[in-house]
C-alpha cells in the first residue's frame, strides 16, 4: 500500500528568483511527519538554473535532492518534466510524491500517474500517516464535504493546498545533491514562445501572504483599481470571485474557488464577496479572513476573523 515503506518524494517548484517556493518548503516539512524512521525524504528539481537552488532544500528538510539542470526545463513543459520524471519515479518505486496544488502540480501528477499506472488524489488539505499506509483528506461537492482516500497502488501521488505542512527551519546541510543520469526529449509537441509578467499586485495568488479579492458588489473595473492599489500597499495580490470574473472585470488567473485557484495567506482581505460555498472553499484556510459587506446576513461573516457591515466605497 503506498506510503507504508515512509518513502517521500517532493516535486519542487522554483520562484522567479531561483528559490524554492513556500508550498515546496511546506512539503518537505510535511513529508518529515509522514516518513517512517527508516523513510527518507527526498526533493527533485527540474529547471535552468536550479542547482544553486539544491544546498536550501538539503537545509529544509529534505535528506536527498536529485537535479536535472538543462535549458529546456524551463519554463515548465509538461511532456518534458514527464519524460524526465516517469523513470525517475519508476526506480524509487514505492512511496509517496507530493506536489504543490498549483497549476503545474495539477497539470503534472495525474500525467505521471497516468503514465505510471499510479493512484493519484488532488487538492488535499490533509494527509496523515496510519498503520499500512497514508490517509489523504480532500473536499468534495464543492467544498461541503471533506472525503477520506486511501491508495492502494504501491505509489501514491498527490496534490496538496498551502498550509497543510509547515515549513522547518534552516538546519545543517545535508547530503550533496545528486544529478539525475538522465537527459530531457530534444523535441516535445509544446512550446513556449512568450512570456509575459504580470503586473505587481495582480497575481499569482498561490504565493502572496495577503490577498485582496472583490466580488460582484465591487460594480466594475473602477472598484477592482482600487482593490489592487490596496494589494499594492499592503505587498499582497489581487483575488476575485467568479461573476467579477464572469463579467470581465477581472482576468481568470485572479479568481479564487472551486473553479479558480486556492489560496492561504496570512491575510484574506474580502470586499462585495457574499461568500458561496465555492469561493470559500478556495480560501478557507487563510491565516486571518477580513469581510467588508453592506449586507449583514452575508455568510462571508460567518467565516471571517473581522467584518465590516457597510458599503467599501
């Protein structure tokens, strides 16, 4: 049964600036509490530039840190990061391989579980080791109900949402990274021709540490200026609710929900949002939840740290 052997792989994610992200330190942290005292946990990198990258997962956590530093690993490309990662996994063969709930992890474990006949579970807010295996919790119909999957292929992937683990604080280092003996497809089906940087304070969300999202009573584009100024001040990004989104005042990379992106900052500022059972379900887990609402029966009170009853503007 996966997880029994306490072996844990952590698929890395790198910031723009070279360093692994929070929900990669959270994992390792995680993965800690999950191994077995004879598991081990190990973080695998793929990119350009990532081996400078190594020495700080070696010093949060992870016992082993396997790289793969070649130019056409980034950005990501998922027939790539297959290619490289299905016989990677293969050898290791029983365990768990944990990733961010993010675009790329959501894109790239069930292609991998797909590829290794592996069972797979996705946005899961708990994971927690018992006698013959691990236990992934994971919300259900719409975030009303939380459900409860045990693995029983000998690999287990799995997608989790920021917060679940906790990050270890920088220790001695550990074993010297070890290169991967392995080289990445010369030509794959997707390319990449462009990028282009969002501006600050607009996203992405799955980082920020405060988050300011506006809902259907925001009015227009106008109330969402206001918002990211906000955001702007306060160091944080913008969010949205799904009709914002729907009526184009807002781009799909800001919305928050079932149907959008979750998110767990420290700090979840919500102005006009009513609080369906959908948008909570993608920011429930933040640190402290602020409300403004000229409704006082919204629900958005129900689950918030702080409201204010009145209209934002």
């Amino acid at each position: 049964m996966a997880g029994a052997n306490g072996k844990v792989t952590v698929i890395a994610e790198m910031e723009e600036g070279g360093r692994p992200s929070r929900i990669t330190l959270e994992l390792l942290g995680l993965g800690k509490r999950l191994a077995s005292p004879q598991g081990e946990v190990s973080a695998v990198v793929l990119g350009s530039g990532v081996k400078e990258a190594c020495a700080e997962l070696a010093s949060r956590g992870a016992d082993q840190v396997f790289y793969l530093d070649h130019p056409s690993l980034s950005p990501y490309n998922p027939e790539a990061w297959t290619q490289v990662l299905k016989p990677f996994l293969r050898e290791r063969g029983e365990g768990v391989v944990l990733a961010g709930h993010t675009p790329l992890g959501q894109d790239l474990l069930p292609r991998l579980a797909f590829s290794l006949q592996a069972g797979v579970v996705t946005d899961c807010v708990g994971v927690r080791a018992e006698e013959g295996g691990l236990l992934f919790t994971k919300p259900v119909y719409g975030g009303n109900a939380l459900a409860e999957v045990r693995v029983t292929t000998p690999l287990a992937l799995a997608t989790v949402r920021s917060r679940v683990g906790e990050a270890l604080p920088a220790s001695d280092l550990g074993k010297e990274p070890v290169p991967l003996p392995l080289d990445p497809p010369e030509e794959t089906r997707m390319l990449v021709r462009e990028r282009h940087r969002l501006e600050a304070g607009e996203c992405p969300l799955e980082e920020a540490r405060v988050v300011v999202s506006g809902g259907r009573g925001m009015g227009g584009e106008e109330g969402f200026e206001v918002l990211r100024e906000l955001a702007r001040i306060l160091g944080g990004a913008v969010g949205a609710s799904r009709p914002p989104v729907d009526s184009g005042w807002a781009p799909t990379t800001c919305q928050v929900g079932i149907t959008g992106k979750v998110v767990a900052p420290d700090l979840y500022i919500a102005v006009a949002i009513s609080g369906s059972s959908q948008h909570l379900s993608g920011m429930a887990d933040s640190g402290k939840i602020v409300a403004v609402n000229r409704d006082p029966e919204a629900y958005i009170f129900q689950v918030s740290d702080y409201g204010v009853v009145g209209d934002w503007r």
